[in-house]
C-alpha cells in the first residue's frame, strides 16, 4: 500500500483520529485515538484502564479478535467548509503484546510524537497494530489557516 | 434511550462527529459529518455530490442499507489530556428522502446549527437519520479551556 507523500504527512503530523471496529455480528465502534505510523503500519496503545473506560477498552480488543478489518480516519474541522480534508486509511488489526521485540519501535515512536506518554508505562502495554491496506483522501491536506 | 444534560449539550454544541458504519460483511467505514439532533434523533445530510467523494457517499449509503447498526463519536482532542473527552452514540440508521414531510425540521435544525447550510439546497437531499439506543461517555464534557 503506497500513502501520497501529502496523505502521509497529514497522518504522520493529526494528534488524533477515530478508529472503526466492528464485532462479529458488523456492530461498528469507534473511538478517538493517538497513533503513530512506523513502516506503513499504524500503532496505537491500549488505555491504562480506569474503571470507566474498561467496557470500551475490550469492546475494542474483542472486536479486534472478532474481526480484523478496521478503518482509521484522520480529519480536521474548520468553519470554512472549503478547507476541510481527510484521510481514510483501511486496515487489518491485531494486538501486539509487550513482550514482542517489534514492540520497541513503536513505543518511542508514539514518545517522541506524544510527551505525554513520558508518563506512561507503555513497555508494559499490548498495542493495537493496523497493517494498512488502503488509503482514500478528500479535499486539503494541508490544512491552511482560516 | 437517554442522554444525561451534560451528553446532549456536549453532543448538541460539537461542530463535528465521526459515523461509523459497516457494510454486510462487517468490515468498518469512518467518515466526519456534521449533524443535528432533535428529539432523540441524530441527523445529517447527504453530501452534495463532487466526483471525488462519491464513491465514498455511495458506500455510506449502501453500508446502512445492508447494516442500519451505527455508531457516532463525539469527542474534543486536547493536549492538556486530563480534559479529553467523548460521547460514543450508538443506534440504528435509515435513509430519510426529501419529499418525506418529517424532512422539514432537521433541514431547518442543521441550517440554525449551521450558517454554511444556508448555501446549500438541504431541501432536495436526503437526511441520514440515526434512532439513538445508547449513550455511553468518558472524560470531560464541559470542554474546559487549556
């Protein structure tokens, strides 16, 4: 799967992008999340798990088990509706535990976009991995000043 | 189903959701769309129709004919990630066609929702309309400021 040079740097520099998951019966699920994207694959970590996330959290794993297909869109809002954009990315996900050696890689990929995991024990957590399959964009990429 | 006060203004005052469908088979879609709620009903318009993003329109469309299971995510992105958010909605989507007299009020919601609709013909488009089931949240909803 090729990104256009404009597609991948769209992905590369969004802080967030929401994640479609279905279950076995095709229920869909989606959720925001940070990611980075190391080797046409996108990584994002499973949540430390606070109470109120758990039922959301493995929603998403077991969905994941259920069904692999996934797609990740990335997208800005604006008011002037002619610079809008997005990109659509269509992918097969599996969990990537942390005992894994090609877990190293991505965590200080997900350090070095995020300061905020500095504060978390990402050694320690499973990652979601999305293989990329294909990859569809609308409008600006480049997200001008309004 | 219901929202909480706090769901739905969070949910009415969001510029932006991501829609999350899946086709026959299950495998996932994501778009973002702009949408109204009223009485208990998410809706939002077709799009006006550039070549580019028909095929996309067109996949939207015929996922929720084969699979009316919809799920909407609300969320604000922050850096400051003591104060993220969301709203996830889930609940059953059909396609409402312009001449249905119910058409009237989400046309005129979206327009007081949003000035960029009173450019466009609303009047001649078909309306996703989303019957809400569950509501669950997460996070910050009052949006503070960083």
């Amino acid at each position: 799967m090729q990104l256009s040079e404009a597609q991948r740097r769209y992905v590369e520099t969004a802080r967030v992008g929401r994640l479609a998951t279905a279950d076995g019966d095709g229920r869909p699920h989606a959720v925001p999340i940070c990611y980075t994207l190391v080797d046409e694959q996108i990584y994002t970590p499973l949540d430390e798990k606070p109470q109120s996330v758990e039922a959301t959290e493995l929603r998403r794993v077991q969905n994941i088990r259920e069904n692999p297909r996934v797609t990740l869109v990335v997208d800005h809002y604006t008011e002037q509706w002619d610079n809008l954009g997005w990109v659509q990315l269509r992918g097969t996900a599996d969990i990537l535990s942390a005992n894994e050696p090609t877990h190293d890689e991505p965590v200080s990929a997900l350090r070095a976009k995020y300061d905020q995991y500095a504060s978390h024990e990402l050694e320690h957590r499973p990652l979601i991995r999305i293989e990329l399959g294909s990859a569809r964009s609308w409008g600006r990429l480049d997200r001008p000043a309004d």
